[in-house]
C-alpha cells in the first residue's frame, strides 16, 4: 500500500441480502448496476467473499468485531453484541477519525452505537430478543420467521417501509459527506452507510420495476428437482412454507424482477454518494468498500432468502476501491467478513503496527489489496432457525465443507462444480479428504458445548422478550438532532449562517 501523507477516509457501504452473483460486476447479464459497476472497474474485486454466518445480525456483528460467532455469541437476529467487544468503530476514533453510521447494522440491546461516535438514523429492525429461534421445539414454526407471502405478492409498488428507510439513510449520508467537507475539522471519517435493499419483501418502485422486461428475467439454474436433497434445505423449506402451496413460475419471476429493481434502486443511492464524494472534494483520498451482510438464494435450488452454506446464500459482493493505492484487480482466492476489521484498521494506519486488546479470527486483506497472496480461506458457523444444531462451513481453496451433527458431510469442489450439485463427501476416492475436514471441524468446534450455549441464551432470551414487552421496554435507537441549531437560527448572523452552510 502507498504511504499517503493524509490518512485516507473510508466509505463504507452496505447492501442487504445482495447475492454477487445478481451484479454485472460479477458476470450478471440482465441486472442494471452502473456505479457498483464503476467500483468494480476501479477496485480490487474479490469474487470468493463470504458471510461468516448467513443472517443479518450475525453476519454483521462478525464484520464489525473480527470475531466468529462462537466467540462472541452472535447466534441469530436477536442475540446482543456485548458492549465490551471492540468494534472497528471503537478501533477507528482510538486511531483518531470521525466514525458515524447511518443506516441498518441490526444491534440488539442497549447499546446502540458500539463505537460510532454518531448515528444519523435509528435502525429498521427491532433491537429487543423477540425474534429469539427456539430450539427446544425446533420443528415449531414462529410467526416471525420469513414466509414465501413475499414471493407470491411481489411486484411494484409506490411507498414501502425499505423505500422510507433506504430514502433517509442515503439523504442523511450525503449530507454527512458535505457537512465533512463544509467543517474546519480535518480529522479523517469512517462513514458506514448500510441500505435494507434489495431484502425482501420482493417490492420496488414503478421505475425500477419497468427497467425489466418480464421475458428476459432469468429463472432459477438450478430447480428444487434438480438439486440433490439435503437436510437442512428441506428443513428450511418447511419453516418457509414453501410448498404451502409452491409459487407459480410467474410468482417466481415476479419476485426476481423485483429483487433486480431494487439492486438498481440501490445502485442509485451508490451513485448519489460517489457523487457527494466527487463534489465535496473527498474522492481522492477516500476509500470506498461495498458489501452485503449475505445473499439471497432467490429460488435456487427451491429455497428462498438466506440461513444456507450454499454460494447465494453464502458470499457476498465484496469491491475496495482506492485507486490511488491499490490497482484494479480481481481476487480469486476466497475471504470473509471477518477479515474487514482488519483491514479498516490497516487502512487507517497505512500498514503500520496496531496493538489489538483481544484476539482476532480476521486476517487482513492488504496482501490480496496489494497483489500478493493471502490466506484463501473462510470459516462460517450457523446458530440460527432452520436447524437445531450448529451448521459449520470451512471454505479453503476450492473445496468447500459443510457439517451439521446429525445431517451427512458435504464437499463440493467449487472449481470444476460452481452450483454445488455433486457431493463428493461420500465418494470414496475422498475419503482421507473428507477425515481430514472432520477433524479438523472437531477440533475447531465442540459442538455440545456450543450447542449448550444457545440454548440457554435463547430460553433466558424468550424470557427476557416477554418481560420487557410488558413492562413496554425498548432498545430502538432514537437519533440525536438538535433542532435549535438547524438551518437558520438566531445563534449567528444570518448571514455569517448562509455564509458557513454555502459550499463551495
């Protein structure tokens, strides 16, 4: 990385539920990203990049600590992120930058900031333990979990609660970047902006609904005929309903034409911020990330959303772009989102030596930046619904493994099998492989112990829910604005007012 003589700023911006496989950047033929695809073209791509566990919180309590799952109880969408594990935010403004966040990072419990100094919006979801899993009934279906209503109503739509929020998330974002540049403060920010789009529901606004011709819109490659069963796909079938009763093809490309819609609603929001990039004078010295908390398996191989080791549901897009150190490349080899807290941190040191006060699982992705070769490798564990034991995934080099007590091994070799449809677990000729795997997940993972764990945080959880929601408690993050000091007051001249808000 070439030394700057300003640390750089950092951009980082988030999608949810953005499958790589759904962008152009990534060899999509239909979908219409332009800026994403503008990144790309001037970024380091990494076309390997996983989630460390496929569900919202989890996933992104992983990205903003550099721990796996296990380590710091992240087991599903209602498990808290303690307040004494450092974050990159915490790490940033020890490092001496301005870090703000606006938009979802899906925090549960009463700290709601976790290191941002500031938060512009409050989040899109709940912050309490209602949306608990239950184990002890792992069959039992809770009225919150997804269900394929989405898919069968999907189409346009004019107003939605994600258009609200995704609205305000990249309005209040863009003004950050001009109030930055508007502010004698020179300290260098780390802004997250993180969307909800294109998550279901399946709905988007008419513009970006008629950007699609219905006749072009690319079916499933792989149907739920096709793919070879598995346990955990059929149990994930049921939670969803989704034979209850099965979406017509029609529903199905109903629900994709709008999940690319609202990749091009959200390639919009990319494109204002780049913008305010350019126009603030930023741009130069700014380091722009993209990624996703997850995929979406979008109907591939007959499921839905995401709670799987397969590719949809498992990587990630995953673009840095900061041409001014790193050239434009491509990445084969595979990373995670554990790997990004060290990397922020990295960045903001220009590679210099940082002493961390807890251990990492992530290992900076500077060498892969820099066009040297890195670790190849990502480890992803599963706590959530859908199953009832831990659901392991260990992707290295090409081959990717997946374990589940009580559900059959699987391999797959990725390279020469990319829609995962042969098992090579049971294949002989794998044998020593396939041991080498299991004991190294042994030695990885004590799976009673953990499996212990989450039961007792989600039976103390469901507890706790129903106490705090009748006692009327709530976690839900309410954003500090100071009224008395926006647009035009009587603090200074009016004028003096115009002058500072004015900019160039």
């Amino acid at each position: 990385m070439t030394r700057h003589e300003t640390r750089p700023n950092i951009l980082f911006i988030m999608a949810d539920q953005l499958a790589p496989q759904f962008l152009p950047a990534y060899g999509h033929r239909i979908v219409k990203a332009k800026a994403i695809e503008r990144l790309a073209g001037e970024g380091v791509v990494f076309d390997a990049a996983y989630c460390n566990a496929p569900l919202c919180a989890p996933s992104r309590y992983v990205l903003m600590t550099g721990r796996l799952p296990s380590q710091i109880g992240a087991w599903d969408n209602a498990a808290e992120l303690s307040a004494d594990i450092p974050t990159f935010a915490h790490h940033l403004s020890s490092l001496g930058y301005r870090t703000c966040l606006s938009g979802k990072m899906h925090f549960c419990g009463p700290d709601q900031l976790h290191g941002f100094q500031e938060r512009l919006t409050t989040d899109v979801y709940p912050s309490d333990f209602t949306w608990t899993p239950d184990w002890d009934e792992p069959d039992r279906v809770l009225d919150w979990y997804h269900t394929m209503d989405v898919v069968r109503n999907a189409g346009p739509c004019i107003r939605s609660s994600n258009l609200d929020y995704d609205d305000e998330v990249a309005f209040t974002a863009t003004r950050y970047l001009f109030n930055h540049a508007r502010q004698a403060d020179r300290r260098p920010f780390c802004l997250v902006a993180s969307f909800i789009h294109p998550h279901d529901p399946y709905t988007i606004r008419p513009e970006f609904w008629s950007m699609y011709d219905p006749e072009e819109i690319d079916m499933p490659a792989v149907s739920a005929q096709e793919a070879p069963p598995d346990p955990h796909s059929e149990r994930l079938r049921r939670a969803i309903g989704m034979e209850d009763p099965p979406p017509t093809p029609d529903q199905v490309r109903s629900a994709r034409r709008a999940y690319y819609g609202a990749i091009s609603y959200l390639d919009d929001k990319v494109a204002a911020l780049l913008q305010a990039l350019e126009e603030a004078g930023l741009a130069e010295n700014t380091v722009v990330i993209f990624t996703s908390d997850h995929g979406d398996m979008l109907g591939e191989r007959g499921l839905w959303y995401k709670m799987s080791w397969f590719e949809h549901s498992a990587r990630v897009p995953l673009i840095v772009s900061f041409p001014a150190a790193f050239p434009a490349r491509r990445v084969a080899a595979a990373a995670s989102h554990v790997d990004l807290l060290p990397t922020l941190v990295d960045l903001a040191t220009c590679g210099g030596r940082y002493d961390y006060p807890t251990p990492l699982e992530g290992r900076s992705l500077l060498p892969e930046l820099s066009g040297r070769v890195g670790r190849d490798e990502a480890i992803g564990e599963y706590f959530a619904e859908g199953t009832g034991a831990p659901l392991f995934m260990i992707r290295r080099g090409a081959r990717k493994f997946v374990t589940c007590d009580g559900d059959p091994d699987q391999l797959y070799a990725l390279d020469g099998d990319p829609r995962e449809l042969r098992n090579l677990a049971g294949d002989p000729a794998r044998r020593d492989e396939v041991e080498l795997l299991r004991n190294e997940a042994r030695r990885r993972w004590d799976v009673a112990s953990l499996r212990a764990q989450v039961l007792e945080s989600q039976r103390r959880r469901r507890y706790l829910a129903q106490v705090m929601r009748a006692s009327g408690v709530s976690w839900d993050y309410q954003p500090r604005e100071d009224a008395s000091k926006a647009y035009i007051r009587n603090n200074l001249p009016i004028y003096e007012i115009e002058r500072r808000s004015r900019f160039p």
